[in-house]
C-alpha cells in the first residue's frame, strides 16, 4: 500500500490484550464471585462505546441465566444519553443484536438494569445494601460520578473495582492499577482496599500484534512512520518491532515538534 507519511498510534505498542472471549470469562468471574458476597463492584467507563459494550456483555450472561437478580446501574448521563441513540441506527447492528430485536428483546436492556438520573438518585447508592454493579464516568477516574462512587466504597475489602480501559499517567485510575494504597480523592487520603482487576480486552485501542498487522501493508513502500498517542515505552517497544519485523523506521514526536511533510 503506498504512502508517504503514516501516523500510527501505539497505547498498547508493548503488549497484546486477551481476547475478548477470554475478558468476558474474567468479568463473569468477577461478578459471580462478588454476587457470592454480596458486594458492590464499581466499573469507571467512557461515555460513548464502552459503557455500552458492558451492558450488551452483562445483559448476555443474565439473559443466559449466569446472574440472577443481578442487579446494574449505568450512572452517567452522558452514557444514558448515548446508549438513547444506540435505538436510532439499529442498521449497524451485528447479527446477535439484531436477534435480540426480532425477539422482542433490546441489547441495551435487560432485567435489573437501571439507568441513574439525577444527583440524589446518584448518592443515594453508596448507601444501598447488597451486590450491585455501577458503571459510570469518567472512564480514567478524573472526574464526573465514579469518583464519589470510589470514595465511598475503595476502602472496603469486599469491594472490586474493574478497569476497562487506558489509564493515562498522572489519573486516579492509574494510580489505582499500579497498586497504589492510598489515593486522594477530595482532598482528602483513602485507604485502597478493594480488589482492582484489570481487563485489557475491552480496550478499543489495538494491541501491539493488531498494530503491527495493521502497519505491514506499508512494508513496500517505505514511508514515514509517527507513532502517536502512547507513552514513551511503549512507543519505544513499537518503533523497535516495527524496525525488526516490517522494516519500518518510526519517529517519537514530541510536544510541540513540527514535522515538513
């Protein structure tokens, strides 16, 4: 495929995630094993994309029976807003979500699913008894309703927080997969005693097996490769492979460099 210039990005540029069948096993153990405690599991999740590929998987395994009584709480009204629109442009559905639809049944819906509305509805959750899985914004932890969810619950050892996507340096997300103990949250300290797992295969980013797949096509025709939107190490383990396995040299722009194309 010819090109002159070729901007790559590379979040996972050092590593492959598991497949997605794989991730959907791992969060079904997760939810079982909280549903058998009775504990709350609290998933901070993008808006648009992510939060709706978790209610379809969730409402597969209860539409198969695996989590009765499961009880889910979308709280985001970004989220909400957007998983409105999903019923708009049924025309790009898989097959399994349009069998959803002739059975009468919605891939955004199920049982047990609630989408949170105001504020005071919002709060009142951290004081609900009883396993429950909430799954708001902002995906990274900065911001918007998971992070009260998170002041409120990261100190009980019951608790499981999933992470289901990047977390960029410097957020509480971040600091959260890293294995911190203690992260601040409303200026003050919280002690982490949840169990954090992280689950790579949700991630809409390609691992660096899928990058290198989508990048050999450009082989022949040698052009300029920028490896975009990842952090130094991964870039570097990238811009490595793509030198040994594809012949390809890449450059590491930084902030404010300026490239003549």
């Amino acid at each position: 495929m010819p090109a002159d210039v070729v901007l790559l990005e590379s979040t996972y540029g050092d590593r492959d995630h598991r497949s997605l069948g794989e991730t959907r096993d791992e969060l079904l153990e997760i939810l079982e094993s909280a549903q058998a405690t009775g504990a709350k599991v609290l998933i901070p999740a993008f808006a648009l994309g992510r939060t709706q590929d978790l209610v379809f998987h969730i409402g597969e395994f209860v539409r198969a029976g695996r989590l009765p009584g499961l009880r889910v709480y979308v709280d985001s009204p970004m989220a909400t807003a957007v998983s409105k629109n999903y019923a708009f442009h049924t025309d790009v559905y898989d097959e399994r979500a349009r069998q959803l639809l002739a059975d009468d049944l919605s891939p955004l819906r199920f049982p047990g699913l609630t989408y949170i509305g105001s504020p005071e509805e919002s709060k009142r959750l951290n004081d609900a008894k009883g396993m429950m899985v909430i799954i708001a914004s902002s995906g990274m932890c900065t911001g918007g309703r998971i992070v009260h969810h998170l002041y409120h619950n990261l100190s009980n050892p019951r608790t499981h927080v999933v992470i289901v996507g990047f977390q960029g340096q410097g957020t509480l997300g971040r600091r959260l997969v890293n294995g911190d103990r203690v992260v601040r949250i409303f200026r003050n300290d919280v002690q982490v005693r949840a169990k954090v797992h992280t689950l790579g295969g949700f991630s809409a980013h390609a691992g660096q097996s899928g990058l290198l797949h989508w990048a050999e096509p450009f082989r022949e025709s040698r052009p300029r490769v920028f490896l975009t939107h990842g952090e130094d190490g991964p870039r570097g383990v990238l811009r490595q492979q793509l030198s040994a396995r594809l012949g390809l040299e890449a450059g590491l722009p930084g902030y404010g460099d300026s490239v003549e194309i």
